[in-house]
C-alpha cells in the first residue's frame, strides 16, 4: 500500500490523498460541466486526481478501476455507463481495501457492501416530473396525444429510470400514447439521426420526450429540417438544464426542462475525504435539483452554471 504516517496505510507520502475517477465520457452538455466540476473541485481540495475517459464503454471503464487498483489510489470513484455487470470489479477493489464512490449513475447489485456511497439525482423523479409537466400541459384535451421518446444509453440508469418514473405518470390516462421509442445514446448526433427516422415513419407526433438536452437540440435540427415547430407543431420536453437548452427554451424551440445538476465536485470530495478516512458517509446523498418552463427561461439563463 502507499505509505501513510497515520499507519492506515493511506495516503502519498506527501499525505495527499489520489482519487482515481472513471468517467463515462464526454457525451453532453451535462457530461463536460461534470468533469469540470470534478477536476475543480479535487484541486481545490487538494486531492490528487487520476482522470479517465471511458468513451462510453463499460469495458474501458473496468479497465480503468482496475489500472487504479494496481496504482492503490485511496478512492475510486466512478459514474457507470450502465447499470449491471460490476459486481465482480467491485470485489476486487473491495478485496483491495479501496472504498468507491458512485457518482451520478447507479449499480444494480445485491450487494450493497460493493461501494461507500452513491451521490446523484434521483432520475425516476426527473422522468415523473417530465410526465407530469405533459399531464397538465394536455389536461384539458381529449387526445390522443402522440409522443415519441429519445432514450439515453441503452442499460444506464438514467434511462431507464427517466422512462419508467414517465411512464408511471402517463399510464393513468390512455389518451397518451408512446408511439416510438428509442435510444439516442445522449448524444445531439444520434438524437438527430433518430428524430429524422421518428419524422418519416409518423406523420401525427404531438410531443417529443428527450431523456437530455442534447438529443432534444439534435432533435429541434430534424424537426426543423422537416418544415415542423419545436415547441409548437411538436412540443420538446426535456431534462438536464444545460444553458444551450435555456437559450433553445427562451427561443420557444422546448417547452420544459427537468433540472438534472452535474456540478457534483464539492460534493464529491467531502465523500472522498470521509471514506479515506475510513469514516461513515450516508449510502445516499442527493443534489437538488428544479422544472423551469419557457415563461422562467429567460429570467434563469444569465445565472445557469453550465
Ligand atoms: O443526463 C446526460 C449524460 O448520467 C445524469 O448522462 C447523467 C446523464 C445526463 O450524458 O446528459
């Protein structure tokens, strides 16, 4: 282990403490102001910090968390690209006596004792909040209202719990109909690309739900392109809060945004701090987060972090 003075065995010899971070890319708006929040705040902190891209791929992250095993960092933090499969590089790191932090996405483990803590958004409240939005918004109509909706990275937390926690708000009317559904992978590219598919293959979509901001701007390129509103002939829900999506509201281009914070940093390192110290931290702590609609955008851009 890497010496310590406190015979923990923690800790350069400079007494610094080294965080290995696996992020899962640069994919989103979102996605960069995190990792900006992340180097930040561990300089600030005076935490040393081993940074690493996945690039969208769980396999690279695997390799990530097991290089810093091999390196014995204090703390491993990481934001999984999806939910399953990591029960086993998780024991290893637990064999190892490193304690890990989740950020922003969740596992799928029985195994609570594979990590310290998870620190993030609850995003079944994000997808309730985005369905509500829409339940009020058509309350006095009889429909149907035809939606279709631009997944995040097919398995990540995210996505499925921003499809259920919707889902869960719509079913209790049948006037709303899912016509179409499927992964844009977080991307302004791709959610562009399967927007123009959505476009040619239903002549009637009422409302668009985008699981982030940057598929949803992707999306507002096709609807255009296809001589369509956003925001009017097909109304844009979407969530994240990036300041691209504040300026696209106030333009009348989307209708609502679900706050999703990725300013995580400050946040992180307390729990980093904690957990080296072998301290006990809560298993889950959360970010606040709010719904801004088009009448709040222009009011919220100039003060919008990222
Ligand atoms: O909403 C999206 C990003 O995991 C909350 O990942 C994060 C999501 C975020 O790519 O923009």
């Amino acid at each position: 282990p890497a010496s310590g003075t406190d015979g923990s065995g923690r800790g350069d010899s400079d007494g610094k403490i080294t965080l290995g971070f696996a992020q899962v890319g640069a994919e989103s708006g979102w996605r960069t102001a995190n990792t900006k929040s992340v180097q930040e705040s561990a300089e600030k902190a005076g935490i040393t910090l081993k940074f690493s891209d996945a690039q969208q791929k769980q396999e690279n992250q695997i390799k990530a968390i097991r290089t810093f095993i091999q390196q014995k960092v204090d703390v491993i933090a990481f934001s999984p690209v999806v939910e399953s499969g990591w029960d086993t590089v998780l024991r290893e790191a637990k064999d190892a006596g490193i304690p890990v932090v989740l950020t922003d996405r969740a596992v799928d483990t029985k195994d609570p004792s594979l990590y310290k803590s998870f620190l993030g958004s609850d995003f079944v409240k994000e997808g309730r909040s985005a369905g509500e939005w829409l339940t009020a918004e058509y309350a006095k109509e009889n429909g149907p209202v035809n939606i279709v909706e631009l997944q995040g990275t097919t398995g990540s937390a995210p996505a499925n719990d921003r499809k259920a926690g919707f889902a869960e708000v719509i079913k209790g009317d049948d006037k709303f109909k899912i016509v179409a559904s499927q992964s844009g992978d977080f991307t302004r590219a791709k959610g562009k690309e399967v927007m123009q598919a959505f476009l040619k293959s239903h002549k009637d979509i009422d409302v668009l739900y985008a699981h982030n901001d940057d598929m949803a701007l992707g999306a507002i390129q096709a609807i255009e392109a296809a001589g369509k509103k956003p925001g009017e002939d097909i109304k844009v829900i979407s969530i994240d809060g990036i300041k691209d999506a504040f300026v696209a509201m106030n333009q009348g281009k989307i209708n609502v945004v679900v706050e999703c914070n990725p300013l995580l940093g400050d946040q992180l390192m307390d729990l980093v701090k904690k957990v080296a110290a072998g301290e006990n931290v809560p298993t889950r702590v959360e970010v606040e987060e709010g719904v801004f609609t088009q009448d709040q955008a222009a009011e919220a851009l100039p003060s919008r972090k990222y």
